[in-house]
C-alpha cells in the first residue's frame, strides 16, 4: 500500500577548523575529492563553509539509514584527511556570518545582488526530507493536511541554541534566521495542483522567481520530482535524530494517504494558527506548549508529540520504521540537540565546548 512512500534524505554540514573550532572555507576541496566517490551525492552550498549531501532514492527506511551512515562517514573521512573536522548543528555556536566566504558560482552571485544581507548572514545547515508521492494530485492533497504537524515535528529536531557567540533563547534560531528571505515558512492550502502550479506561474511571469526551486517553505511539493519535500528541520547531531525524523514525515504522508483511501480526510488548519505553534516549537522545543486546535487550548508539547505517535501507529509496522520510530520516545526523555548543547554550554561556560560536543556526535550511530 505504501511502496510510493519512497525517502530522499539531504543534509547540510558545517566544516570546522580542528584548532579554533571556527567555521572554515575548505575551497570546495572536500566536495571535490567526495565526488570521485560518491559523486553527485554531494554538493557545494551558497557558503564556502557548508557542503550539502544527498542519499539515493531509498526504498524504505533501512535503506536511508543504510546510505546517510555512509555519506556521513565518507565526508568525515574526507574531511579529515584534508585537515579538516565536521559537524551538525543548525547554527554554528560563534563563528561569525561577516568572515565567511561565497562559493564562486553566478547562481550565488546572483542571490547576494538580489537579497543583499539576507542571503550573506543565511549561515544555516538544515535537514530536508522527500517522501516520495505516486502522482502530484496526491501530493499537494497530503503536503495541505500534513502542514498541522510541521511544529511538532520540527520541536524535536531543534538544534541551533547559538547564534555568533550568544545564548538566543530559542531552542531552533536556524529559523529566525532565515525568516528573513521571501517566500518562507508554512506554506498556504492550495485547493488542486493546478492552483499551485498557477501560484508558480505567476511569480515566474512577474519576474518574482526564476524558477520553482526559490520558493523555500517549510514544506513544498517539489517542483521537478513527485515528492513531498519537508524542509522546516535544523539538521540533527546524529544519524539517529535524521532517521527517526524521516521517519516520522514518511508516516505522517502515509497515514493521511490511508484516510485518503477510506474516504477520510484530515481537518485543514489555517497557515496563521499553524504558525504560532511553529513560533513556540522554535522558541522552547519540545519543552514548552503547543496549541490543539480542535480543543482550542495549550497543550504540553510533549503529549501533542505522543498523540503524534499514536496517530501514525497504524501505518509504521508496514513501513518498516517501528523501531526508528521509537527513538522519538527516547529524545523526549533525553531532550533534543539544542538541549544538549545548552547543557554542555551550562556545565562548562564554553562555546568551544559546544562545537567539540557538535564534532564529537557527529559519528554516532554511523
């Protein structure tokens, strides 16, 4: 029933200089040398101190695991044979947006003359997730009602505390940050493909976007692939957080795909109601209060979460992703990547600490 439910799983990494633990150029030199082993796998990014990494098409929730092991272990090694280490954090604890570099490529050129500041101080890594669709009327169908879930979700992935050497407060500041570029956040309902495809129309008539791939919501069904495509998460310290995260979307797509086919449907929420919860998911995590729209009340987000879980249980055994799925319930009691790195900042008062507690869950798991 669900053998369309295919994963595609991106990741974005930080390269660190071993010594001062600040963000570092590697020249494209580690993208590069990956190339000649994993080959389009993996990418250059806007700054010259990211490089981005892509699985294969995967069947199931093994085989992502299987292949973001890999990819993580290759860059790694890659890296390190160059002189350099890498992470995975949303933000980096304290280097500094002015001193980094643009990759030499006229599509980043390009972004910098039309978004100035906005795209220059855009030092972000996040975690991006396809969930493959059988066509893209089913797609825009499960991207509107799957929209209600992007906030707890995205709780749990939150991983970027710090922003140039300061304790922001929120648990997720990857997202204030790029809140500053156009056509971001939680997308509207479209009521067909066909009105969304007309909305794109528009922008590119208008001399808006260029193309499709500049529309940079939290989730959008993909411009050249039938895929949903979940982008609201900050990238996860381990491979378990990634997996368990993909997880969770790959359920979400398939369960409101079963309701679909019993003639059910899930109630659509207004972008604006799902937007506070996504507001509080980015400031507290999962240690705050979401909303419950139906009982129009706060909610601890925890118990919004298990409800979560409850949801999909029907649909994870034939997935296959019981068991990854079960890492939720251990992140709830051991807290997210953001939690962790306030606690390592709380026990030593040290940024670099932070970055070396990044480097260090880097591997786990792969």
């Amino acid at each position: 029933m669900f053998k369309a439910f295919t994963l595609g799983i991106e990741e974005e990494y930080m390269v660190i200089d071993p010594v001062t633990r600040e963000l570092r150029s590697h020249e494209q030199k580690i993208v590069e040398q990956a190339h000649k082993v994993i080959s389009d796998q993996v990418k250059a990014e806007f700054h010259q101190a990211v490089v981005e990494v892509g699985t294969q098409i995967c069947a199931n929730i093994d085989e992502a695991r299987t292949d973001v092991a890999y990819l993580r272990r290759t860059i790694a090694q890659i890296a390190g044979d160059l002189g350099f280490s890498i992470g995975a954090s949303g933000t980096h604890p304290f280097s500094k947006w002015e001193k980094q570099l643009i990759t030499d490529h006229p599509r980043y050129f390009e972004i910098v003359n039309e978004m100035q500041d906005a795209a220059r101080s855009n030092l972000i890594f996040g975690l991006h997730v396809h969930v493959g669709m059988e066509n893209r009327e089913m797609a825009i169908h499960i991207a509107n009602s799957v929209r209600y879930f992007l906030p707890h979700i995205f709780a749990l992935s939150t991983n970027s505390p710090f922003w140039e050497g300061r304790n922001t407060g929120f648990k997720s500041f990857r997202t204030k940050v790029f809140d500053k570029f156009p056509r971001t956040g939680i997308p509207d309902y479209f009521a067909s493909i066909e009105e969304y495809d007309n909305y794109i129309k528009l922008l590119v008539k208008t001399n808006c976007i260029d193309n499709a791939k500049k529309v940079w919501w939290d989730l959008r069904v993909h411009p050249f692939f039938n895929t949903v495509e979940f982008r609201v998460c900050d990238v996860p310290l381990t491979l378990d957080d990634t997996i368990m995260l993909a997880g969770l979307f790959q359920a979400v797509c398939a369960k409101i795909y079963k309701l679909r086919m019993q003639n059910l449907n899930f109630i659509i929420y207004n972008r604006a109601l799902i937007n506070e919860n996504k507001w509080r998911a980015s400031r507290y995590g999962i240690d705050g209060y979401l909303i419950d729209f139906g009982k129009e009340m706060e909610i601890n987000t925890r118990a919004l979460i298990f409800e979560l879980l409850d949801f999909i249980d029907d649909v994870v055994d034939e997935l296959g992703s019981r068991e990854v799925i079960a890492a939720t319930t251990r992140l709830l009691e051991t807290g997210t990547g953001a939690d962790k790195q306030l606690q390592v900042y709380a026990d030593t008062n040290d940024l670099v600490a932070v970055t070396d507690f990044i480097q260090g869950q880097f591997l786990k798991g792969c």
